[in-house]
C-alpha cells in the first residue's frame, strides 16, 4: 500500500512520468509529421529499421540503460530524444505545481496548460529542423483550445470574465498584424505558417496576454539575432525560425503574462 504521507511525492512521480511518456510522444510527431509519415505503427531504429522492444521505449531511462546506443546495430540515439522527454516531463510537473489544482476549473486550466506546452515544444522542433509550421499540428489544437475556453466559461465562477470571448480577441490581436505583415511584405518578412501559428496562441492566450506573448517572442527572436550576426552565424538575409520564439513566448505569457502586465501597469503610474 501507498503510504499517505508520500502521496504527493507519489503524484508527482506519475505526473513527470506521463508528462515524458507525451514527450516520447512528441519525439515521433516532430520525426514523422514533416516527412508525411503516419503516426500510426511501432517505433523503430532510423538506421536499422528494427522496431523497438518494451524495455527500449521507456522515456529517459531507456536511453540512459542503452548508453545512448541502439540495443541491435549499436548506432548512437540523438540526444534530442531524452532531452525532449526530459523538458516535457519537467513542463508538466512545473505546470501542475504552479497552479496545484483543486477545483474542475483549475484542473482544466493544468490540462490547457499540458496541451500549450506539448504544442509549443513540437511547433518549435519543426520549426527549428525544418522551418515549417503544420497544418496537421495548428489546426486540431486550435479546435481544443477553442473548445477548452468554452469549457472555462461553464466552469467560470465569475460571471464578467468571458474565456471564449478574450480568446477571440487574442486571436484577433495575434493574427491580424502578421497577415498585414505578410501580405505587404509578399512573404519577404514572414511566412505565412507564422500568421497561422498565431491563431491556436492567440487563443489559448487571450487578451492582454497575446501582447506579452508577442514582445517575448520579438525581443527573444531580435536578441538571437543580433547575437548570431554578430558571430557571423547570420547574414542579414539569412532566415530565423520565428515560430521557435513565438512557441517560447506563449508559454512564458502564458505562466507570467498577467504578473507582467500588473508590473508594466504599475510602473505607468509613477
């Protein structure tokens, strides 16, 4: 039996295990969606083709009991697959701490943040590797989160707060200056997967906290930038995967928008 005192370490066990088992998850979306595989089917070695046993598909650990190598030809495992697993498994623990759910309103808002996280973490893989944002990835999540912000509402003891409606306007807010962008730039500035990107953060995030999502992720972008081109890394043509800093500064937003907001606020009335 489980002893009561060590429930919550219990919990938190699980939950960083089920946050690295959607990592692992992740790892075969990011390797598959871009190649136009299907999800379905076992896992296997990229170089032998061997599908993987029981014992080699535990998140993190297997890579660690493999020594980083494939069990049939001995080719070394990328350390993105842990890395990945790892960050996830830690965002979901983070995310239940950080709001240590009580009622189904707060259980829901863990979920929510569980989704952005794994949306956030596959957009900016793919983005990263091959300057793409999926359709396959933006679309579904936007439907979840639409119907996430709907659940917020019914769920919502405060009548005056409407989650579906600032969502709107986050969407709104995100979406519209990147299409104008688009559109007057022909593409030169910014793709259109960028312009899309914004219509899943926009909602999960809302108004006012799309905005902070949106400085984040144009200070962040501005900084690596001007880093890389100072390294000689860049040219001034070179393109950025702006989706990476965008994924980022969503979920920043997410967890720390409204404190910032309040801050930012704060500091307009000195």
């Amino acid at each position: 039996m489980i002893n009561i005192a060590n429930m919550s370490w219990f919990i938190l066990i699980l939950i960083f295990i089920f946050g690295a088992s959607v990592g692992s998850f992740l790892n075969v979306v990011v390797l598959r969606l871009p190649a136009g595989k299907n999800l379905k089917g076992r896992s296997h070695c990229q170089n032998c083709k061997t599908t993987l046993g029981f014992w080699e598909l535990w998140p993190v650990f297997s890579f660690i009991f493999l020594k980083g190598r494939c069990k049939t030809c001995g080719q070394k495992i990328s350390w993105r697959y842990p890395a990945v697993e790892l960050i996830t498994g830690l965002i979901f623990l983070f995310s239940w701490v950080w709001i240590a759910p009580q009622a189904a309103a707060e259980w829901t808002l863990v979920l929510q943040l569980w989704l952005l996280a794994a949306f956030c973490i596959a957009v900016f893989i793919i983005d990263y590797e091959h300057f793409l944002i999926l359709d396959s990835i933006v679309f579904p999540f936007a439907a979840v989160f639409i119907a996430i912000n709907f659940l917020l509402d019914v769920l919502n003891k405060h009548p005056g707060f409407n989650t579906s409606l600032f969502g709107f306007l986050g969407f709104l807010a995100g979406v519209l200056p990147f299409f104008l962008i688009w559109v007057f730039s022909k593409g030169r500035l910014m793709g259109f997967g960028d312009v899309k990107l914004m219509l899943p953060l926009g909602l999960v995030l809302g108004w006012p906290e799309i905005l902070v999502g949106l400085f984040l992720a144009v200070f962040s972008g501005s900084l690596v930038g001007i880093i890389l081109l100072f390294l000689g890394r860049k040219s001034l043509k070179s393109p950025l995967p702006f989706g990476c800093f965008l994924a980022i500064g969503a979920f920043l937003a997410k967890i720390f928008g409204s404190g910032l907001i309040v801050w930012y606020l704060s500091l307009l009335r000195i």
